[in-house]
C-alpha cells in the first residue's frame, strides 16, 4: 500500500481554525447546558410536588401562616440587579479583558455571600419546618435545592477568580468566565418560579 | 491566519512522516502506565471495556439470583428460602438487573465505547467526568451487594412503593441503600448522557450532517435526552424517600398530608421512559446489524430515525399505565391507554423497515444476525403483551400477576438482552482484535432462545390462572405447580446458554482468529480503526460522505489534517452540517475523578447514616473537584501562546 | 405456543379471570379475547413475512459486498411498509375502543339498592365491615370471607389501615389497590351463588403471599341468615371445655388483639373473632379452618405464617385445647 501513501491526497486542513470559542462553539458551554436542563427538571418537579401536595391538602397552608415576604423579596431584588454586573463581565470576558473580568469576578463572588446571607434570614422566617407537615418538608426541600445551587456557584466563582489572579490566564479562562455568568443566569432564573411558588402560591392558593 | 476555516488542500504524506505521526500520537494518548495509571486513564475505549465488563458481571449476578427464585418457586409451599431473603433476592434481581446491568449496558457501555469511535472523534467529550461516572456505577453496584451479604440488602421491590419502604414499615437500612444505589446510577447516567450529547453534537467527523448520523448513533442521543428528561423523577422521589426515612420529612406521610401516590406519579415518570431507554439502543444496534448482514443501507432511515424520536416523546406520556389500579379518574386512564398503545405505532414501524431491508438484502447468516432474528421473536411477542396490558380493563386483571412478569421479560430480554449478545458478537473483534467462535456463538444462542420461552411462555398461563407476582410461595392447590417447574427447567438452559458464551469469549480471547479492522465489511467509522483501536483511534480523522462512511466514502475522500498533535486536539464541527468550526484539547488522564468517586460514594453511604455526612463530605468532595479542574503551568503558558480567538465574538 | 396459549380460554377454576363469575369479569373477558386474537394474528403473519424474508435469499460463506437496491423494488417496499402501518393503526383503534368500551361497561355506578360493604387491608388480611345506616351500631365485622347475594350489585369501598393492598378477585371483577388516605370504590355483581378466591396483588411485605381471601355469593334468604347470625354476639360457651377456654382467651394476650362481642375483648389488632368458627378459613386463606390448625396457628403462627402479626402463645396442653375448643364454638 506503499504508493497510496506517496501519492497526493486531499486534506481538509483545519490549522486555522479558532481554539478559544464561545458559547454554542465552545463544548464547555454545551456541558454546562446539559447540566442545566437536568437541574431545571428536577425544579421543575419539585414545584409540580408541591403543587399535586396542595391539591391533595384541604387546608393550605396547613395550620401555619406563609412565609414572610420580607426577606424573600429582598433576596429577589439582589439576584435581579446581579444580572447587571454579570452581564457587564460576561461580555468583557469575550473581548478578553482581564481586569474587567477581575473585577466582575470578584463581585459575583462578594454577591454570592450577601445572597447567602439573606438566604439564611429567610429560611428562618419560612414560618414552618420539614417535619411538621408534608406542606413544610416541601418548601424546605425547594429552598434547599435552591441553597445548594448558591453554594456550589459560589465555590465555582471563588475558583475562577482565584485562577483569575494567578498565572493561569489564558483564553480558556475566559471561557470559563463566561459559563460562569451563564451559571449564576440559571440560578437567578430558577429562583422566579420558586419565589413565587414558596411566598406567593400559600397566599393565592389559601384555603 | 486571518480566515478562519478549514480548507481543502493537496498535500503528499510520506509512509516514513505518518509512521512518525504514529509514534507520536501514541506517545500522546497512551493511558498511563502502573497501579496508579489504571486509576488515571481517561480514553473512552479503555472506560468503555470497564463499563461493559462490570455491568455483564451485574447480569450474571443477578442472574443467578433468579436462579435462587426459580429454585424457591420450583415447588409449593417451599421453605428453601425464608420469606425475608426471597423478597431480598427478587429486590436484588430486578435492582440490579434494571440500574446495574440493563441502563449502564445498553446506554452507558455502548455508546462510551462506540459513539465516539463511530462519529470519528479520538475520545468523548469530557473524557474525565466520564472516568469518575464509571467509578460511581462500580462502588454504587459493590455497595449494594456488600449490603446484600450483610443480610441488609433491599427487599422492597425494584420500585420501593412507599409507605412499605418508608420509616414506618421498613426500619433497618435496606431501603436507604435502595435510594441511595438510585443516586449512585442516576448520577453516572446523567453524566453520560451529557458526554453523548455533546460528543454527537459538536465531535463529529467533518460531513456527517444530521441525516447521515449512523442509526446507531441518533439512538444513542434520544436515549441519552430520555435520560435526561426523565432521571430527575426518580432523583426526587428517591431523595424524599430518603429524607422521610433519615430526616423525618412527610412527604408520604398521609397523617399529616402527605401523600402515597405522589411517589408512584414520580417514580413511574422516570420508570417508563426508563424501559425506553433500555429498549432504543436494542433498536439502535439491531438497526445497524440488520444493515451490515444484509449487505445494504438500511431500509427507511428517515422512518427509523423519526420513530426513535416519536417513541422519546410519547414515552413520557406512559407513565400511569403502571398505576391503573390506583384508582385514577377513568378519563385520565383512557387517555394513557390510548398513549400506550400509540407507542406501538413507532415500535411497529422500526419493525417493518427491518424486515424490509432483510427481505430487500442478500442475508448473511452469522451469530450476530441470529440473535437479532430471536430479537424479533422475542420483542414482538412481548410487544403484543404490552398492548394486553395497555387496555385498562385487561390489565386491572393481569396487573401485578405473573402475565405482567412475562411482558417485561420478553421485552426487555428481546428488546436488550439479545440485542446485547448481538452486538458483543458483533463488535467483538473491533474491542479485542479476535473473531469469536461461530460454532460456540450458535449453540449459545439456541440454548438460551430456547430457555428463554421455556422460562418465560409459561408466565403468560400463569398470570392468567390467577398468580401475583412477588409471592415467596403459592399454595399447592392452586393448580400453579407443574408450570412453575417447567419455568424451573428452562432456567437450566439459560443458564447453559449463557455459560457456552462466557466460554466462547474465554476461548476466543486467547486463541480467536486475528479480526481485520473490518471483518465484516460493515459501513460505519468504527471499522476504519484499527482492531483493537489505538489510544488514538483514528491516525487521520476521517471525514464522512454518506450514511455508511465506507461504503459511500468517495475515492479521494478528504481526511483532516492540521490539528497539533503533540496535544490531545480535537477539531469541533457545526450542530447541523458537521462544518469544521474550531479546535479544543481532551483533557490529560488524572487520578482526581477517581479520588471524587471515593469521596462520593463515603458521602452517599455516611448520609445513610447520618445526614450530616453530606456536609461533612462536601468540604474534601470540593477539594477533589477543584484538583480536577485546576491547569498545569505548561498547560496554560503553551495555550496562552498558541491561542487563536474566533473572530466576531 | 399460540396453540398452549388458546387451550388458555377453556381454563376454569377458583381465581381467574378466564372463568367470569359475574357481568364485569365477563365484559373483560371479551376485550382480553379480542386483543388475543388480533395481536397472535398479527404476530404469526409478521414472523412468517421475516421468515420468507430471510429463506428468500441469503448468501452462504463469504460475506459479499454491499449493493445498491434497484430503485423499483425499494418503492414496493416503501408502498407494503406504509399500508402495515396503516393496518396497525386501525388495529389499534379498534382494540382502544373495545378497551373503552369495556371500562365504561364495568363501571356501573352503585345505585342505591347496592349493598356496601367496607374492606380494610392489614398485614397480611382482609377487614371486612357491613356498615349499617339505619342502626350504626350494629354492624357485621369479619375477616377474610366475604359473603354476598348473588345478583344484586355489591359496592365494595376499601382503604388500607397500613400499607398498599390490592382487593383482587378475578372471576368477579379486576384489582382495586387499597391505599392510606384514599377509598377506592369497585362495584361488582356475582351472578350465581358459589365461592371465588382473592388474594391481595400488591406487594406488601412478608406475607404477600398469604394474604387470600374468599367471596361467597348466596340466595338472598341464604345471605340475610348468614347476617343476622353474624349481627349476634358470640354465643355463650356450653361444655366445660369451652368454658375454660374462654377464661384461657381472656387471661392470655388473646383479648390484646382480638374482639369477641360479648365478651372485655375488644381490640382491633386482629380479625374479630366473634364468628371465626364460622369461617371456612384461618389465617387469610392460609389454612382450612379445623382443629388441628387452629391448634398449630394459636400455638405459633409464626411457624405457619412467618412474620405475620401475631406472636406464638405457649401455654401448656391443656389450655390450648381447651381455648381452641372455645374458639370451635364461635359460630
Ligand atoms: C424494554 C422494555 C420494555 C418495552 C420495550 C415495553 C414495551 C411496552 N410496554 Fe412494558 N413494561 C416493561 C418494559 C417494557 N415494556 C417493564 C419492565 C414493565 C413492568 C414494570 C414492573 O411493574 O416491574 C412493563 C409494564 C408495562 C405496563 C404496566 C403493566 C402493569 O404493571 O400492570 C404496561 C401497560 O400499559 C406496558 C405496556 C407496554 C407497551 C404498550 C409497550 C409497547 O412499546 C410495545 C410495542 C411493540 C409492539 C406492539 C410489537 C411490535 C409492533 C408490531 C409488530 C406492529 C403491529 C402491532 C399491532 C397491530 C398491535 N408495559
Ligand atoms: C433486563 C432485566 C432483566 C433480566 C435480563 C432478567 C432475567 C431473568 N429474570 Fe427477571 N426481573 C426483572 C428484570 C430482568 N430479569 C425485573 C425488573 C423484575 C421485577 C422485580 C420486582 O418485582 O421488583 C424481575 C422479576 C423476575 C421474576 C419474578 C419474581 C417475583 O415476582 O416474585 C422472576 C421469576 O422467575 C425472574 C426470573 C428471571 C430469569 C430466570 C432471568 C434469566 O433470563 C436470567 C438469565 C441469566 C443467567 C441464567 C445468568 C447465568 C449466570 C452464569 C452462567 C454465571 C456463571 C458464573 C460466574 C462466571 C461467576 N425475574
Ligand atoms: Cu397485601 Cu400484598
Ligand atoms: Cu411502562
């Protein structure tokens, strides 16, 4: 088989080609997807739970009061302004400018801790605990999905930030910076439905 | 290099120049060497034949625990076994039958050892949460079985229905270690399914557009969207379970507004489309089988393809089919009968184009065409009982009883266990480099074709005289005694049938013909590797120019050329049109996805125990993950050098 | 097999659905025969066409390369391959509609002449309660045999007092599960007298297995004195023997669980055994109801009936003798 070899043969030559890419070009960002559409199936039915609860519930909610509204809406308002800056960095991130992207990372993580901390108030004024009724242990459930998205985005951004001051930059952290603005999207997005669904459905649905 | 796209050159390669690249490449891709290296490897060939390893040994295992039930059942009234164990070993066989053997196997094993070799890429995407879900499914199988042998394995059924498995009636761990076998599988199969999908949607060969994706592979990508459409059902029902068991919650607790059908609601949610996700990549593999023996493309591609993606979608329509005796409003019964038998509208279809290619082609009869003509056999008869079951009336009579048995059997033994042994037959001499046995390979397929009907036809009977499942005895008058010991019997040639095969591999590893790359001139990219594949699969990608890339391939078929090779490059192509669109790096092998598993499963296993396991574990589980993701310095300073930015971002 | 399968219709016996003891058995019996019968047609003309198929021609020895079909052929193909399909819908449509049928047919809605009945699942047997509108407090209450007239509708209303059971007795009608929190209604007429077996079809636990029931319909005459006797409190022990026993009862753990009308035992644990006597099974369809297994069951039921709910009672000779005579006399 010698002279096949010898012989010239069409390549597809694919050296030009670009290795730092973004969004539906780069994998990572099909990975993170992926990873997304499984966490928004399990939200999705964890609040058609608490939903078939109610309609299995003569009382709803069960002999306590809703949670408060305080907290829960002051939490709401943190995660929609955050998308400010995330977007602000998500975009310098394309264009590969680090200190922007530093100083982006960096509040992500500082509003990562005040979203916890909030979150800490609410979960004591859910005005029920998870053993009292199924009504309680589906909201806890709910918020606890919810806390362990905030936690794990949290460590993600703290890494980042870190590889961010360290010798590691280079067009893949740029990348990743971008997935993780994309990631705290999800968080905030998911949180909608569950906002409403935890404060506002024991008040509409009341019986 | 301002243009930035792959264009077609001529170029002159020397033997000398590729035997260089050879070298190279294997310097490269070659999975660590020593103890510590068999922990580290990444390649998805090497993950691959682990995946289909354990999970056979789950099938013998399990197997011979039906071997146990067929012992106890052989005879009325038999104290052989005590209640208690035989509710244990039923558990154990349809546990690990379902997420031990039949998901890892069909989905898992397969397409991480195929798909990527067959869309023409050098491993699957995200090659180390790949290694990390394989060491999950291992220690979640070895768990569950060290459970087992400590007299603490499940014994609540492969469902668990609450409240029997809740706190109330079951106390002692078994059924935490159910859920938690539940997390174990779930979680590899999700990670699974996302490397499929993406290794599908951005690794394929240059040309392979959507509709020249092999059959095999568009299986593979629905079974992978079933699963993650439908796992995260059981992800919460186990995960209430679990909590109603460890932590006191009330989910299913009906004193306190709980409620018991909220669990079959969600388990049946993933629990049909489960048996799809078993069933398509039977399909898919009896699809590509069907093609190479009969000499010819596949008959209907479309027709297949659609009826794949049909089946996905109604299958999540299914799911109170298994829950017609709860007592659901007759309306939404109606509704779901209609949906089940719909199903059979897409399974039938597939089956047409089967037979059309078949009777359209020059059959080639080898052992793997036989097992998929017993598939037929087999599959139908049991897709005929599904239409039985689907009618709301017939199955409030045969639901539960040994008629129901008999269905899932003959659907999930013909439409996956036959398969299976098809494609083992098959693809044998690609994973190992040697042809196996004709002889042995048509002796174990009569032995176990034949066992098979004498085990499982009698269950139809059975159910209809009236015997439930799930009954550790029958009384001797029941008239149920010499069909259960004609079941008894078949047993013994299974057995035998799956024996002469252990042989025949066994045999065929040391002394088996040397396999060509492609013995049976099939059309599809795996056989353009090298048989076994080198680490590197492929020593030019190739590019792709029909739905058979050897039989359409043109005579000057373009191959990629220009990626660093120094590095684990891969080239991305287009969702739709497999343009060539950019270049990224696999990841070098590791030990960190290993360490994650250990660190997991102490986790899951703690929190069995003690709930606060899972924060506990969470700090060094953290710790494992960012060691796995953290660069090298030459890794980030090479790239730093190297990087080309996609233009118009 | 299809010919194993259709000896199947000819099947008659205690606990199956092939042998209809009653309109709604019967109605089902017709769709699971018409479903029989297309899908075995269906099957052996699909086998036979793959087997043509494959005899048709098919190459011995090397494996010879891949070939174009010829375009006409391929059209052939598509046309029979399009008209099976079509064939499967329309069979399908029609086995929906007899199923649709059939469900509508088999739920007669309960009027008000219809006997109620309330069944209570337990690990591993069956409550059974006649409530009693016009005087609620006198009510039959037995355990694992139903009695019924034949011919009238009988509106059986069932929950579970633990876990998921399913009331399931073939010759009269399909399985209804029993659930906590829910009743769950199956209404169901026997058309001549007889007795039927039941047993339970949904898992739960160690005695599954042995979790039967029986359904006797009688003549109306028959069944009202089946009632009235029932309604009475036990009857008062008459030999010396019984007398004694019913002391032994009292003293023992006996009167923890059980209820004997007429007498300070009154719990609910287990079956009441006001009439057990008058039972023609123990143990929920586990053991004829005779001396010698009333005897083996008081002493340990745990060796009959392994895990079930109630312990072994030992005592000596002749106390259980003396006890199983007084449970003898509880007709
Ligand atoms: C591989 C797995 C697999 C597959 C493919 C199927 C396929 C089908 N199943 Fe099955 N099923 C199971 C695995 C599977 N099932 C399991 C494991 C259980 C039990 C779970 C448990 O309780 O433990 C179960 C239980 C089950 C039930 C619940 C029974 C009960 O618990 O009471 C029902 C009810 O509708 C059902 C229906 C169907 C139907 C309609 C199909 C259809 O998809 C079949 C379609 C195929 C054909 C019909 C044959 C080919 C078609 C033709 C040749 C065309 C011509 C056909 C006609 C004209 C009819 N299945
Ligand atoms: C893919 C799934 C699958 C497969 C392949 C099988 C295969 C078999 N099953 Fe199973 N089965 C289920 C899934 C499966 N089953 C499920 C889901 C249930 C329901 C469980 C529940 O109710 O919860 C069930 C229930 C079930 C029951 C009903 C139990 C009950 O309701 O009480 C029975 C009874 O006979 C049975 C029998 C068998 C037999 C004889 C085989 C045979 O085909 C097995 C063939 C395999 C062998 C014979 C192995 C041979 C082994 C060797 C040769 C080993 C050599 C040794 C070494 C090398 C170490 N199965
Ligand atoms: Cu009660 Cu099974
Ligand atoms: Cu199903």
């Amino acid at each position: 088989m010698a002279e096949e070899f010898v012989k010239p043969r069409r390549v597809l030559d694919v050296s030009a080609l670009p290795d730092v890419t973004f969004a539906s070009r780069s994998i990572t960002w099909w990975g993170t997807l992926g990873m997304m559409v499984i966490e928004a199936g399990v939200f999705a039915l964890a609040l058609a739970s608490y939903l078939y609860l109610h309609s299995r519930s003569a009382t709803w909610p069960p002999g306590v009061l809703p949670p408060d509204l305080l907290w829960g809406t002051i939490n709401t308002a943190i995660f929609v302004l955050s998308m400010i800056p995330t977007e602000w960095y998500r975009r310098r991130a394309r264009q590969g400018d680090t200190s922007s992207v530093q100083i982006g990372l960096v509040l992500a993580c500082i509003i990562g801790v005040a979203t916890l901390l909030v979150r800490y108030k609410e979960m004591t004024h859910l005005n029920t605990d998870w053993t009292q009724s199924a009504y309680g242990s589906i909201v806890w459930l709910i918020m606890g999905l919810h806390i362990t998205h905030l936690l794990t985005d949290w460590v993600e951004s703290v890494v980042l930030t870190v590889l961010f001051f360290s010798p590691h930059i280079e067009g893949k952290r740029f990348v990743d910076a971008e997935e993780n603005a994309s990631y705290w999207y999800f968080v905030v997005i998911t949180w909608i439905p569950i906002y409403f669904i935890i404060y506002w459905a024991p008040r509409w649905l009341r019986s | 290099m301002s243009e930035q796209k792959a264009q077609l050159v001529l170029e002159v390669a020397s033997r000398e120049s590729s035997e260089r690249r050879a070298e190279n490449l294997t310097r490269v891709w070659a999975e660590p060497a020593g103890v510590w290296g068999w922990f580290k490897a990444v390649h998805h060939t090497t993950i691959g034949k682990r995946y289909i390893v354990t999970a056979f040994a789950f099938f013998l295992a399990a197997g011979l625990l039906a071997g146990a039930m067929r012992l106890q059942l052989a005879f009325p009234e038999a104290h052989i076994m005590s209640p208690d164990m035989y509710n244990q070993v039923f558990t154990m066989h349809g546990t690990v039958m379902m997420f031990l053997f039949a998901v890892p196997m069909m989905f898992e094993a397969l397409s991480v050892y195929l798909v990527p070799l067959m869309v023409g890429t050098r491993n699957i995407a995200f090659p180390r949460l790949n290694a990390f879900s394989y060491y999950l499914f291992l220690f979640g199988g070895l768990t569950l079985f060290a459970f087992f042998f400590v007299n603490s394995g499940p014994d609540r059924g492969w469902f668990a229905y609450v409240p029997l498995s809740g706190p109330d009636y079951t106390p002692g761990k078994r059924a935490d270690m159910w859920a938690q076998l539940i997390t174990f599988t779930e979680v590899s199969a999700l990670a699974v399914a996302v490397e499929v999908v993406v290794t599908v949607f951005k690794l394929r060969a240059p040309g392979m557009s959507l509709n020249r994706i092999p059959v095999f592979v568009w299986g593979q990508v629905v079974t992978a969207f079933m699963v993650i459409f439908a796992m995260p059902g059981v992800v919460i029902a186990s995960t209430m379970l679990l909590l109603d068991r460890t932590a006191s919650t009330q989910f299913y607790n009906p004193a306190v507004g709980g409620d018991v059908l909220l669990y079959q609601h969600l388990f049946w949610w993933f629990g049909h489309p489960e048996v799809y996700i078993i069933f398509i990549p039977g399909t898919a593999i009896v699809s590509t089988i069907i093609a190479t023996f009969s000499r010819r493309h596949v008959f209907g591609y479309m027709a297949l393809v659609l009826s794949l993606i049909a089946t996905g979608f109604i299958a999540f329509g299914l799911w109170v089919h298994h829950m017609f005796a709860t007592g659901i409003p007759q309306m939404s019964e109606s509704f779901f009968t209609a949906a089940s038998m719909m199903i059979a509208i897409p399974a039938g279809t597939q089956i047409f184009c089967w037979i059309a290619t078949v009777a359209t082609g020059k059959v080639v009869l080898r052992t793997p065409m036989l097992w998929v003509l017993g598939f037929f056999f087999v599959f139908i008869l049991g897709g005929m009982t599904g239409i039985f079951v689907a009618s709301v009336p017939v199955d409030l009579q045969v639901h539960d009883t040994y008629f129901v048995v008999a269905h899932f059997h003959y659907v999930l033994i013909g439409g996956a266990v036959f398969p299976m042994f098809g494609a083992f037959a098959y693809w044998f001499p690609k994973i190992t480099g040697r042809m196996m046995s004709e002889r042995l390979g048509v002796w174990s397929f009569w032995l176990f074709t034949i066992g098979f009907n004498i085990t499982f036809f009698p269950m139809h009977i059975l159910g209809l005289r009236g015997m439930p499942r799930r009954v550790y005895t029958y009384p001797a008058g029941a008239g149920w005694t010499v069909l259960n010991q004609i079941e008894s019997c078949g047993y013994v040639l299974l057995f035998l049938g799956v024996l002469v095969f252990l042989v025949n591999v066994w045999r065929s590893l040391r002394t088996g013909p040397i396999a060509s790359s492609n013995p049976w001139g099939a059309g599809g990219l795996e056989w353009a590797a090298d048989s076994p594949p080198k680490p590197y699969n492929f020593l030019d990608l190739p590019t792709v120019n029909g739905r058979e890339a050897l039989w359409d391939a043109a005579p000057d078929q373009p191959i990629v050329a220009g990626l660093h090779e120094d590095v684990r490059e891969m080239l991305t192509t287009r969702l739709m049109d497999a343009e060539p669109e950019g270049r990224d790096e696999f990841p070098e092998p590791t030990i960190w996805p290993f360490v994650a598993a250990v660190v997991t499963t102490a986790l899951f296993i703690g929190s069995i125990f003690r709930p606060v396991a899972v924060s506990i574990g969470a700090i060094p589980l953290a710790i494992a993950l960012i060691g796995w993701f953290w660069p090298t310095r030459q890794e980030s300073a090479r790239r730093r050098e190297r990087d080309i930015w996609q233009k118009n971002s | 097999m299809i010919a194993l399968l259709s000896a199947v219709p000819g099947f008659r016996g205690p606990q199956t659905p092939l042998d209809p003891a009653g309109p709604q058995a019967l109605h089902i019996e017709h769709t699971l025969f018409l479903i029989f019968w297309i899908t075995s047609v269906v099957t052996v003309v699909v086998l036979t066409v793959l087997a043509f198929g494959v005899l048709r021609q098919h190459a011995k020895g090397e494996i010879p390369p891949p070939f174009e079909v010829d375009p006409q052929t391929e059209r052939r193909a598509t046309w029979i391959v399009g008209s099976a399909i079509g064939v499967t819908v329309i069979l399908l449509f029609v086995m929906m509609i007899s199923s649709f049928i059939t469900s509508h047919r088999t739920a007669v809605l309960a009027n008000s002449s219809a006997l109620k009945i309330n069944v209570y699942g337990h690990e591993w047997w069956w409550e059974i309660e006649y409530p009693n509108e016009e005087q609620p407090y006198r009510i039959v209450r037995t355990a694992n045999e139903i009695h019924v007239p034949a011919g009238t509708i009988v509106d059986i209303h069932g929950t579970s007092r633990d876990v998921i059971h399913s009331f399931w007795a073939p010759n009269i009608h399909g399985k209804k599960d029993l659930l906590p929190g829910y009743w769950n209604d199956l209404t169901v007429e026997v058309d001549h007298p007889g007795t039927w077996r039941g047993q339970c079809a949904e898992f739960c636990g160690l005695q599954h297995a042995h979790m039967a029931f029986n359904i006797v319909a009688q003549s109306r005459e028959d069944f009202n004195n089946w009632y009235n006797a029932q309604l009475k409190s036990a009857s008062e022990p008459q030999t010396p023997q019984a007398i004694h026993g019913r002391e032994v009862f009292l003293s023992h753990p006996c009167m923890m669980c059980h209820t004997i009308r007429g007498t300070t035992a009154n719990s609910t644990v287990g079956p009441d055994l006001t009439h057990v006597a008058s039972r023609s099974m123990i143990a929920a369809g586990t053991l004829v109801n005779n001396t010698g297994n009333l005897t083996g069951w008081i002493a340990n039921a745990q060796s009959i009936k392994p895990g079930c709910r109630m312990p072994p009672n030992p005592m000596d000779a002749n106390d259980l003798n003396d006890l199983v005579a007084y449970v003898e006399s509880l007709r």
